[in-house]
C-alpha cells in the first residue's frame, strides 16, 4: 500500500506536504468476511456440488432406504421425510434427497444468473458508455428507449416471452441478461458521463487520441471499481427473479433441479412441518444476504457515491 | 430553467416514453404464437371463416395500420374485446368489462399497502439516519439487509407458515367476490397485505436512510452543527427539505412495483388482481387483454415516476424561486 | 481573569486503516485575547482547520482529540457534554466557512439561517434578531436590507453570499469568530470589498476572532497576531508587525519569500530575441465563441467577443481576468476543445481548423494543454511512466528502452526523480502531480504551451517553485507560453505581454511593463489596485484612495451592446458607453486599449 510520500524534492528544508492522506484500504467489517466466505462456499459448491452429492437430483430414494429396522412395514412413505441418516436434509415431495438437488441447484441457479447478469454487463456496459461517449442524437434515443424499458415491468416483459418463445435454459439467460441490461445501461452511463468530462479524457483528446483509446483506456479503468460493486447487487436482483420465476414455473423446467422451483414443487409440504421448501429458500437468503454484506462494505469504502447514484 | 420549462420538459419525456412503450408492447404481444381469430374460431376454424373473422377485426392489415388502429382505440378508451365468451363466429367480452374489476382489487391492495407502508417506512427510516449507529439504526440496516436479499415467495410462504397454518389467525389465501366490506375485506387482504407491506417497507427505510444520510453529509449540515442547532432540527428543517426529491423518487419506484410486482404474491394468495389477470391472460394466449394489461401497468409505472420528479422539480428552491 | 481562548498543548490525530492513530496536530499552544485578531496560517496539510474547529469543541470525522486542552473562558471545550458544547457554538463562538455557496441551506431563506441561532438559543425573539440581521445587512453593505431576508442562497452573488456568512455568524453576538480562509474563493476585487467588510464590522462588534488562511497578504490587512503552522506544529508566533516584517523562522521567511511582489511595471522576464522568427507561433484573429450552437452557427452563451491577440516565438503572454471573463475558455478555443464560431486561429503563419478533430497529429502536437488541476487530469489508473510515455508513443512512435529513457530524461526535467515512473499519481503531492502534468505536456515537444491556471490550486511556495520552473523551461526549450491566471501578480513576474479579458472581451493588451503602467483601461486599474499587498496598513490605504470602489454588487453582465465594464466603470459616459461597442485604442508599442475615451484623452491622463 501507498507509503506516505518519501520527499525527494529540492533541496528546501521544508518540504511539500501530501496533499491528501493516502489512499484508504478496503478493509472488510466481520459482517463483510463472513459475506465473502459464504460467497465463497456456494462458488465452490457450483463447482464440486454435484460430485460430492449423495444422489443424483433426479433420483427418486428406494423404499428399501426408509425400512425401519425391527419394523414390519415394507412399504414406507418415501416423499418430505425429516432429516436423518439416508438423506441428511430429508426428502421432496418424490421422495428426492433434498440436500443433492439443493446441491445440483447450486450450479443451476448460480450459473444462470452469473451468466445472465454478464450478458446484462456486456450489454448494459457496451450501450451506457456508447451513449455517455457518443451524446447528442446517440443518447437521445437510446436513454428513451431504456426509459421504455424499465418501465415495463420485468417479470411481465419474461411471462410474455416465455409465453411467446418458451423457456430453455438459453433463453433464460437472454432474456434476464436482456432486461437487467437497461439498470446497468443507466448507471454505467451516468458513471461514463462524470468520468467523460473529466480533464484526464479532455487532456487525451486534445492529444488527438482516438475513441476506442479514450474509452478503453480512460474511461473503462475508471468505471471498473464502482460497476464491480454494483455487478454485486444487480447478481443479488438476478437470482431472486430468476428464483422468483422457477417459483412462477416460467423458469428452469423440472426434472433440473434449482432453487426457486424447488421452493415451489415443495410449498405443499409446508403445513406439515416439512423442511423441503425452506432448505432451498434458506441457499437463496444465504447466499444474497452474504452478497450484499460484501456490496455494503464496499460501497461504504467508495464513500456511498454508489448507494447516491442506485437511488 | 423556470418552473414551467421544466415541468413541460418532463411531461413531454413522459409521453414520449409511453409512445415508445405502447410500440414495443405491440411488438412484443405480436410475436405470441396465434392471433385473436385463430383463438376465437379455435377447433371450428376454417381457412374462410378465418380469413372473413380476420377481415371483420382488422387483422389483414399490416402491422403498422393495425398499430395505429389499436393505439387510437386505446386512447378512445376501447380496450377491445377477449377472447373470453367468444364463441364460434362472434366476439366476445369487451376487455374493459373484465378489467375493471380486476384494476379495483389490485388498486384495494396497493392502497392498503402503500397507507400503511410509506409513512411507516419513511419514519423508520429517518429515525434510523437521525440516529445513526444506535440500536435501531443497525436493527433497521440489518434487517432490512435481511428483507431485500430473499425473493417475496419466501416472505410470503414464510408468513403463511406462522399466521395462517401455525397460528391459524388469518385465511391462507384471500378470495375476493368484490361483496365484502369491513373486517372481512380486512381479513381477506390482510396476508397478501402484510407480505407487500413487509417487502416495499423495507426497500424504502433503506433508500430513506442513505438519502437522508447523504445530505447529511454536506457542508450545510456541518454549519447547522456549528451554529448549535438540536439534532432534531437539523434533520427535520435543515435535511428533509433537501431530500423531499429522493425520497418521492423512492416511493414511486416502490409504489410501482406494488401495482406491477405483485405477481407472485397475488399467485401465491390466489388474490384476484390484475396481474394474475394477466398471468391467465397470457397462458390462455388471450392477446388484446395482454396488451390492455401490460399497457397499464406501465403507464403506472410511467405516471408515477412522473409524480416524483415533478414533487422533485417543485421542491427545487432554484427552480421555485428563480432569480 | 484568564484569556478568552487558550489553546493549551492541543493535539489530534486521525484514524488510520489500520486502527492505528496519527497525529496530525502536534501539542499546539497559543491564545487569544478578548477583541484580538489572531492569524493561523500555513499550507494545506498544517492542519489550521482543524485547529480551528476544536475551538468550537469539533472535530471533522476520523479525527480525535488526543492531549490537551482548549480553554474558553477557562472552561475546557473539548470535555464538556454534548448539550453545553451545541449552547456554546454559536452563541459564545461562531464558524465563518471557506465556502458560502456551500454551507448555505439551498432550500431554507437566508433570513431564516442568519437569524436561527440567536433565536435558537434564547438570545432574542425572532423580530429582534431579524431587526439586528438588517443592522448587519447594512452595515456588510448588502443591498436592499429590508428584503434580503427572504431571498433564498442562490438568488444572491457569491461574493454578497460570503458577507450574509459574517452576517449569520455575528447575529448572535458571539465572543470569537473562527474565520476559516473565507476570502479566498473570491476574486480579487470581491475580495477587498469583503476583508474590509470583516474588518470594520469585527472591529464595530468588539469581537475576537481566529482567521484562518495561507494567504500572508490578506493577514497582514487584518491580524493583530500571527501564529505560523507547519505539519501541525506552531514554527513561529507573535505580533504581526514582528512576524511580517521580521520573522523569525526560516519557514516563515521562505514563506514571505514565496508570496509574488504586487504587479509592477519592469518585473516581466525580459524577452529571449534569439528565437523571434517572422511569423508568430500563434495567433487569434477575431474570435468569437460560446456553449450550445444556434442554427446560424452563433453560440446560445457567448463567452468570447472578437478576441485578438499574438503570441511571439519564445514569448510568454499572460491572460488575466476574474471567474467567468472567458480566459480558460479561450484557452479551450486555441486548443481546438471547444471550436470558434468565428475568426480564425494561426500556427506559425498558417491557418488551424477550429475543431480538434479537423487538425491533424502534426498540428495537435505542437501546441500542448497544461490543466488546471493536476489532481484531476492525470487518469488515477495509469503509472505515471504510462501518462508520460503515451504522447511519446503517440506522437513519435517511441518504444521501449528509448521511450523509457525519454520518461527519464523529462522527470529529470520538471525535477522529479527518475523512480517517480512507477508510481500513481495519488502517490504524489499536489505540486508533484503538477510537475508530471508539466512533463507530460512537454513530451509531446511543442512549440505553444497553453497553461491553465496551473498553479492557483497549489500553496504558496510550491507555486513559487512551479514559477521558477516554468521560467527555466523557457529558456531551455524557446517554447511559447499562453499563461491564464486570475492572479495579476503571478503574470507580471512571468509574462512578457498581458491580455486583460472582461465578460469576453480583450479590454486591454500590450507589453507587461506598459499594461502595468498609466494609462490603464478602468478595469486594469480596479484589478492592479486589488492586488493585496503584504504590508500593515494597504487595506486602509487603498480603501481611503478609493480606486477600488468599483461595483461589488454588480454581476458581469455578458453584453452585446455597449462596453460591458460600464456598469461598474468610473469614467463611463451615459448613452454612450452602454450603447455602443468601444473601439480599440493604440497607444503605441502594441498597446491597446478598447475604450470610448480617445487616445488623447488616455495619454494626458486626464482621468
């Protein structure tokens, strides 16, 4: 880190003094640590969650599994069975082990909203700075148009074209990476516009330097910090719709497992005290609420310039 | 800038706004499988009586004709008609008729809402940021970290859980005939209710709190301290005026989504309101009441923001009082 | 009976990252006495706002009070609850802040503001605190007292907003005023007008008051003592007649050294002849420009009428006028940022296109922007072997070892050293970042170097060092400089001609030693008398002769018809000043003036 200023100046005995203090470390709060650790933990179960599962998703458990020693019934119930040694977090509503399809969901669920929100960036970030860069008539109508956008209501805009062009797991992925695209759209426009007037871009224009410089290397770097935080958040929106979707069944199609659809196939059992639906539903707060504790230090260390703009 | 430039600035940017909705609506609707004749004639279509049907309902023009059309009968107020009670060869319900009742429900339950979420929320908030550090502040921060990070689904099966299965105070789901009055309508909104309450309020303490806090931190602020004004005051006199703009940007953002996100609530309580309306309305490929649907639910969108940098622009003490 | 404010071995430090602390003010010590003015000064970074504040028991976020005590009365501020410090600010001491446009409530009125603390603290009734506003109104010479009150903060100038500042913190009658560098955003006619205000009205009001600024010229004119900070520790203290005509410490004397002598004919560096060539580097002719373009090709704001003026191979012109007159926008105009609507601008004889991306690489290269603020137009994500090595690339095709040879060889050149190349520039101090803005300006080898006020955001001593850089430079290279300041006495020691620029236009140019000189345009006069100078006594002195009267209240009006100094000019003729363009009069030896008075009438000095 930035050592405070060794002066090396002129031979004068009172040296210049820094004008500002260095530059602040982010230093994560315990509420951030335990934020990036969670994070932490469901990344690697999208990686290794279906090889450390017990079952596979799509396996319905034998009866044999549930005979209770010493018990004279062969057939036991086999659907929202409590917790215990044959599948640790209990059955679903078939008789699947809860905690492999909360496994095999990780992947599903996390993945596609990592790859919806990517697409929202790529096209978010592409279209905002070419607005905040190319002003006038180039702004105008794409600004409108995003306005038209967001106004639309985004989980009508996917019920509609579901409807219309059905539900894989491409087009899941387009169309949330699509609608999202308009939230980034705005911020990455408003961040482009403040760093475009700045004098560092004017001194390389007046250099004669071309766009794709003056964007990739100028404005792009400047950007990076405050969109990263708000990659964040706008992954934390992503998962609960597409969460939000499966529950609607608009989303991930059984027999793939993931963790909104899981709340819904399992809401029956709720009355009966099963744990079915809420061990889902628990992956999806865990993991957004830890998101979110990581975002909130962040953007407390950016000085809330962020929160500021996302209002 | 006066007052008034600026105001017909923001209403011509509305207006534009929902022109361009109003196309990409059409377009969008347009590209569902199946037009109005094909579902109306269904199993009895034949190639004429498709053709003749398609004929009587303008459906043979091209699109940008029957844009147009569809736009001018909109704001003529004719919404069309559904496919609803059409039987062979005639037409059916006018949509208008199926809306209404529909707009009421989601209207009661928005209203309800929004009476109780918005001067809760705002006050909470404040508190939160006039106090900040205390016990409630963090109570308020982290909860409502809590609140925003999981899908409404969760809150709402949550709530069914305890109030309605465990307790058994309240019915689970909330069946409307549009005849109740007093405490059964009471009863019969209250889950629904309690969910959007719980999920707007939380959204809006937090957008209050960081607003209320960043004007707190200007330079403004720092005087009022050094002049010794009270704690109170400061907030109450010297911030609130300047963030009466964000925060009606804030309300109006979560005042739209209580119209346009109550999706899943309304499914999961089986609450009969528009967007379920519309959820039926675009499985039963019921094209003119999805565009009617969609389109009010962003003009909503449209009208409320619009509120809210107008309360913006009027509270502007540069543009109240010009030079 | 003890002194009104002892500030007794007061420390404070700031948090660091780390949980650790560092000091920031170092056992500190000094007092004041019931209706004394004393002077904190030193650079930014000696930590005299924060010093200032704990007089008031305050402290900005992330500091803390660690040693000592700060004495009001005898009664230590810094321990005393919260309820008591919040009755004492205010009331017993009262925060003048540095910048007005910000610490006035937009959405409150100013009566409101101005009188809520002697209301708030029982002091008076709301009528009688609004009656004594109005005395204070009049007597800051605000105008229209009786209404002002119900004005909002941005209905009123910058410079009328400053003295409603002193108006609010002296309603209710407090016993020490903190003055926190409260002139120094103004311009230099404001500000004379306003440090008088303060002067009489803390002398009228009996008050005691702790100035803080950097500035020694405008200490002179008002403290009764000096005390000199550096790095939060206090170097020297004393009267200040002592400290300003014989300190002590050889900060202090460096720092005397550092300020600019007041603008006077004979200081300009004299002209290097050896690189005169026929055509001049640069020339503008006829320029007139703006923001928003109108369909006849007109700018919506004009900034700049029918500009002329011609820069010298090897020569230094200095471009002065207050906030607003248009000079950075000229700068942007020859720099092709912002095109011309009309006129033409000449390189070496020939021709530019307006807009920057009409001229070519050749074109672009050889006249070079030096802006403002280094802090903002170095890109914080580039190393600064990166900043100075693109125009090296750009412009030359440099790679490599030669191009990091170059980098050497032009920190070496601003003074810098070479191992600066790895660094960011928020690893450097402000006057540091302003070398390597410098240097990256000179890598491109230009023939023009446009400087923005490069050196108003830096204090004193390093602008003086930034100064004797520039000079060097000069010599070494023959480069022609266009030098944009709004301090009059930074030009006169740097430039060989001036341009004097109001509301957008060129009032008066020549050679340095004939603009500082009679006959001058009534502005020149109002801006040279302004300069303050660091010697007790010129406030009064200038006051008294009453040359610079000249209309505070006035906002500079951007007109088309008549001379746009009329309003505030003491020798304007009604009907025809603000009826009609003034014509340029030549005074000889390239001397203009544009003025309605004849030539005859400036060379008897009849006025």
């Amino acid at each position: 880190m930035a050592e405070p200023i060794d002066r090396t100046d002129t031979a004068t005995t009172f040296e210049e003094l820094p004008d500002a203090p260095p530059r602040r470390r982010l230093r994560l709060s315990w509420s951030g640590k335990l934020g990036v650790c969670i994070v932490a933990f469901w990344m690697a179960i999208v990686f290794i969650g279906p090889s450390i599962s017990p079952y596979h998703e799509a396996d319905i458990l034998d009866e044999a599994l549930f005979i209770v020693p010493g018990s004279d019934n062969p057939y036991p119930e086999t659907d929202y069975q409590p917790p215990g040694s044959v599948a640790w977090l209990g059955t679903d509503y078939l008789g699947r082990d809860t905690l492999s399809r909360t496994l095999f969901g990780a992947r599903m669920t996390i993945g596609i909203s990592l790859a919806s929100t990517l697409l929202a960036y790529l096209v978010g970030v592409t279209l905002g700075i070419a607005a905040a860069v190319g002003g006038g008539m180039t702004d105008s109508v794409l600004s409108r148009f995003n306005d038209a956008i967001l106004s639309i209501p985004s989980i009508m805009l996917a019920l509609v074209m579901i409807a219309a062009i059905g539900s894989t797991i491409p087009i899941l992925i387009v169309l949330t990476g699509l609608i999202y695209a308009s939230s980034v759209f705005r911020i990455a426009r408003s961040l482009g516009l403040d760093v475009k007037v700045s004098d560092f871009v004017e001194a390389a224009r007046v250099r004669g330097e071309g766009l794709w410089w003056i964007v990739t290397r100028e404005i792009l770097p400047n950007v990076a910090m405050p969109m990263a935080t708000d990659f964040g958040l706008r992954f934390v929106y992503v998962i609960l719709f597409i969460s939000s979707l499966s529950f609607l069944g608009l989303g991930v199609q059984p027999p793939q497992s993931d963790w909104g659809g899981m709340v819904r196939e399992n809401l029956s059992g709720l009355p009966y005290g099963a744990i079915a639906p809420l061990v889902p539903a628990l992956a999806i707060a865990t993991l957004t609420i830890a998101v979110n504790l990581v975002v909130d230090d962040v953007s407390a260390h950016a000085g809330g310039r962020l929160a500021k703009r996302m209002i | 800038m006066t007052l008034l430039t600026a105001m017909l600035r923001r209403t011509a940017l509305g207006i534009m706004t929902l022109f361009i909705v109003s196309v990409l609506i059409f377009i969008g609707t347009s590209i569902l499988p199946g037009d109005v004749a094909n579902i109306i004639l269904g199993q009895m279509a034949t190639p004429d009586s498709l053709a003749a049907l398609r004929a009587k309902l303008g459906l043979d023009e091209p699109a940008h004709i029957r844009y147009f059309i569809w736009l001018s009968d909109l704001l003529s107020g004719d919404l069309g008609v559904s496919k609803a009670g059409a039987g062979a060869g005639t037409v059916g319900t006018p949509i208008s008729e199926m809306l209404i009742p529909r707009l009421a429900n989601t209207l009661q339950l928005a209203g309800a809402v929004a009476v109780v979420a918005v001067p809760f929320a705002v006050t909470v908030g404040l508190l939160a940021a006039m106090y900040p550090g205390t016990k409630l502040d963090r109570a308020v921060t982290f909860t409502t970290l809590g609140l925003i990070s999981v899908p409404e689904f969760l809150v709402a099966t949550l709530l069914v859980l305890v109030v309605a299965v465990q307790l058994g105070w309240l019915p689970a789901t909330a069946y409307i005939s549009g005849q109740e009055t007093g405490m059964k309508l009471v009863r019969a909104l209250a889950m629904p209710a309690l969910t959007l309450i719980i999920v707007a309020s939380a959204q809006i303490m937090r957008m209050t709190r960081a607003t209320v806090l960043n004007v707190m931190s200007s330079p403004y602020i720092e005087m009022a301290i050094l002049k010794g004004v009270p704690r109170r005051r400061i907030i109450l006199r010297h911030a609130l005026f300047n963030t009466i703009g964000p925060i009606a940007n804030v309300i109006a953002l979560n005042l739209a989504y209580l119209v346009s996100g109550v999706v899943i609530v309304e499914t999961i309580f089986a609450y009969p309101g528009l967007a379920k309306l519309m959820i039926d309305a675009v499985q039963t490929r019921d094209l003119p009441l999805v565009q009617a649907c969609a389109m009010i639910f962003c003009a909503t969108y449209v009208v409320l923001i619009f509120v809210a940098d107008m309360v913006s622009i009027l509270s502007n003490p540069r543009l109240r009082h010009p030079k | 009976m003890p002194a009104l404010l002892e500030v007794d071995g007061l420390t404070i430090k700031a948090h660091k990252d780390n949980g650790g602390l560092v000091p920031i003010v170092k056992g500190v010590s000094f007092t004041i006495e019931r209706g004394e003015v004393v002077a904190l000064i030193g650079e930014s970074g000696s930590g005299k706002t924060t010093i200032a504040l704990s007089a008031l028991g305050y402290s900005k976020p992330g500091l803390a009070f660690t040693g000592g005590e700060v004495r009001l009365e005898g009664r230590d501020v810094l321990s005393i609850p919260p309820d008591d410090k919040r009755a004492m600010r205010g009331r017993h001491v009262a925060y003048l802040a540095q910048s007005a446009a910000a610490t006035f409530n937009p959405a409150l009125t100013i009566g409101e503001q101005v009188t809520e603390s002697p209301v708030l603290h029982g002091q008076m009734t709301r009528e009688e605190s609004q009656e004594r506003a109005k005395a204070l109104y009049r007597a800051l010479e605000l105008p229209d007292p009786d209404r002002l009150g119900r004005r909002y903060p941005h209905q009123v100038s910058g410079g009328q907003l400053q003295r409603l500042m002193a108006a609010m913190a002296l309603c209710g009658k407090p016993d020490l005023l903190i003055l926190d560098e409260p002139t120094t955003a103004l311009d230099v006619t404001t500000q004379i007008e306003v440090l008088k205000a303060f002067k009489s009205v803390i002398k009228h009001e009996g008050a005691a008051a702790l100035y803080v600024t950097h500035d020694l010229s405008v200490v002179a004119q008002i403290a009764d003592r000096i005390v000199v900070l550096y790095a939060g520790e206090v170097l020297e203290h004393g009267e200040a007649d002592q400290v300003i005509n014989n300190p002590s410490h050889d900060y202090t004397r460096r720092l005397m050294a550092a300020v600019r002598p007041p603008p006077a004919a004979g200081q300009g560096d004299t002209a290097l002849a050896d690189h005169v060539r026929e055509s001049p580097a640069i020339e503008v002719k006829g320029v007139s420009a703006g923001y928003g373009r109108q369909r006849d090709g007109s700018a919506v704001v004009k900034v700049l009428r029918d500009v002329n003026l011609v820069v010298q191979r090897g020569h230094t012109v200095g471009i002065i006028g207050e906030s607003g007159c248009g000079k950075s926008t000229l700068a942007r105009v020859m720099s092709g940022l912002l095109p011309a609507t009309e006129g033409e601008i000449l390189l070496d004889g020939a021709p530019l296109r307006p807009s920057l991306r009409q001229r070519n690489r050749s074109e672009l290269q050889r006249i070079q922007f030096v802006f403002q603020m280094a802090d903002v137009a170095l890109n914080p994500r580039q190393r600064i072997d990166g900043i100075l090595g693109r125009p090296l690339e750009f412009y030359f095709g440099l790679r490599g070892k030669e191009k990091r040879r170059r980098v050497s060889a032009l920190l070496e050149m601003v003074e810098l050293p070479a191992e600066f190349a790895g660094r960011y520039p928020e690893e450097l101090s402000g006057g540091q970042k302003q070398r390597v803005n410098l240097a990256r300006a000179l890598a491109a080898s230009p023939e023009v170097l446009l400087c923005d006020e490069v050196i108003s955001a830096l204090d004193t001593i390093v602008g003086a060092n930034i100064i004797e850089l520039l000079k060097r430079l000069r010599r070494q290279s023959g480069v022609s400089f266009v030098f944009i300041s709004h301090d009059l006495s930074t030009v006169a020691s740097f430039a060989d001609d001036i341009v004097v620029l109001y509301a957008g236009r060129v009032v008066e140019q020549g050679p340095t030693d004939r603009v500082l000189s009679p006959p001058y345009h009534p502005y020149t006069r109002l801006l040279i008398a302004s300069v303050p100078e660091l010697r007790i006594g010129w406030l009064e002195e200038t006051m008294e002769s009453r040359v610079a009267q000249a209309g505070l209240d006035r906002i500079v009006t951007m007109t088309d018809t008549g001379c746009p100094f009329f309003d505030r000019c003491s020798i304007g003729v009604k009907g025809l000043c603000d009826q009609e363009t003034p014509p340029v009069r030549h005074l000889g030896g390239r001397h203009a003036i544009e003025c309605h008075r004849s030539e005859a009438e400036f060379l008897e000095g009849t006025f």
